[in-house]
C-alpha cells in the first residue's frame, strides 16, 4: 500500500497482508524548526550515536542529536521564543546528574505541539553564552558557541526538543522530527517490530546506497518518547536521495530483514517493518 501526501509518503511495505496503522497515512510533518548551526557549519548529525540510544547499554539514553563543530561555531536558536534559562546546570539540573550538559541554553518557542503542550529546545556543551534567562530571541539569532563543557568529549552541540516541560530529562522527542530534511536529502522515518509485533528495542539496522553506509539503532528503551505523530522507534534525516538497501541482521549470518527504500529529494517517508524470526 502506498498512500502520497504533500509533506510525508507513507510506505507499508510488509503490511501488505496485515491491516496497517491507516491513521499513520493521515500523519503531516511538523517541521517547525531550523537548523541550530549556520548554513557554513557541519549540520551532519552524528549517526554512531543518535536519539534513543545507550552504545549497547553503556551510556545513559542519549535524549538528543549530536553536531561535531569547532569550538565556538556560532549557535542558533531553532525558533521564536523566550530564552527558559541560560547557564550552567552544576546548579540547576536538566539532565541525570549535575553538570551534565555544562553550560546549556533552553528555549521555550512560540509554537505549541500538535496537542498544544509547550515546545522547548536545548543546546547543551556550550563553550559561551551570549544571551539570558527571561529573554526573547529569534529563529537564527545567536545564543552561544560550541564547546565540550559538561559531560562531552569532544566540540559539539548536543541538541534536544523537550515537549510539555523545559526540565523533565525524560520529556524529549527526535529532533530529526523537527526540522526538514536539507536540499537533496530525505528523512525516512520507522517502526521496526519483532516477529511476534512488539516493538523492537536497541536493533542495529544499515543503510546502504553505493558505497557508503549508514548505521542505525531503533530507541534502546520504551521509556523514549516517540513522536504521537509517527509511533516511530528509529529516524535517519539528510540521507542523500536515492535507492538504500534497508538490512537488519536476525544473528544467524542472514537478514531478519532485508529490503529496498528508495528517497526522492526533499521526502519525509514513513516505513513500518516487521522482523522475521
Ligand atoms: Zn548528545
């Protein structure tokens, strides 16, 4: 079944014989926000590490996206909005432990969520602030520069959208989910389930296209918010348009699935899978 939308395709390919989620197919993107780095800056998300996932159980669930730049790459608010608080979270915490995110800047936007709670978005690891708790910014204004304060090993942005409150650590989305894809790329959005439906937890998964190759792991944990839009437990943005193949391996030196994708420029497609057993 294949159903077109102006802003999002919705592809099931192995519900073919089972009756699909239809409401899925009435689901509009809500690409809200720009990007929170300049056009100049690396804008490429790091895919070894993406929302929802815990390096195999080893790190906390990591409630965000991760943007390698140099130190003091100018960031951007996503959004209008009022700055929520601006700072260092050694006192004040946002995160499972005290001067997680070091200094950080989280934005309360003008624009609510499709079920009206309140949009926030953070910036964590700063290096510097140029901006204060209480004040209005907006879309592309500077808030700070990239750094590695906190808990980060390297210069990058950690970047977060929190739905309904500014504080609760656990109130994240995917930020992919939130911004479109850039010019000549696509989002493609899933839900991957085992062979007996449930929803399929920290599953390593690739996409292939030529000769690159882009890892992927579904969320680690059914604590992890998906989105009310998409029921989704994985998303991949800016994948360059073109045909992948979509492999996740079953353990036994075969594939528990194995199929092709194909993204035009500028689509947000939604793919549901099914693992065999
Ligand atoms: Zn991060």
């Amino acid at each position: 079944m294949k159903c077109r939308r102006p802003a999002l395709i919705v592809l099931f390919l192995v519900c073919l014989l089972a009756a699909p989620a239809t409401s899925r197919a009435e689901a509009t993107t809500h690409y809200w926000l720009a990007r929170p780095l300049p056009p100049t800056a690396n804008l490429t998300v790091e895919r070894g590490f993406p929302y929802g996932w815990t390096r195999n159980g080893t790190s906390p669930i990591h409630h965000g996206v991760d943007i390698v730049n140099r130190l003091n790459t100018p960031v951007l608010a996503a959004a209008n909005g009022t700055v929520y608080y601006a700072g260092n979270d050694a006192e004040r915490m946002f995160g499972p432990s005290p001067d997680f995110y070091g200094n950080l800047v989280v934005i309360q936007h003008d624009i609510a969520a499709p079920d009206g709670s309140a949009v926030y978005t953070l910036y964590g690891h700063l290096n510097g602030i140029t901006v204060q708790t209480g004040q209005r910014v907006g879309q592309g204004q500077i808030i700070g520069g990239v750094g590695k304060t906190g808990i980060a090993v390297w210069y990058h942005l950690h970047f977060e959208v929190r739905v309904g409150s500014g504080d609760d650590y656990n109130a994240t989305r995917n930020p992919e989910l939130w911004y479109a894809p850039r010019p000549g790329t696509a989002t493609l959005i899933g839900r991957i389930v085992d062979a007996n439906g449930g929803l399929a937890m920290g599953i390593r998964f690739t996409l292939s296209i030529r000769n690159s190759i882009y890892p992927g792991w579904t969320y680690a944990d059914p604590g992890i918010h998906n989105d009310p839009t998409y029921s989704e437990n994985f998303a991949v943005g800016d994948l360059p348009a073109g045909c992948y193949y979509l492999r996740v391996r079953n353990g036994h030196g075969g594939y528990a699935y194995a199929k092709q994708v194909c993204l035009k420029s500028g689509e947000t497609v939604f793919l549901e899978v099914q693992l065999a057993p």
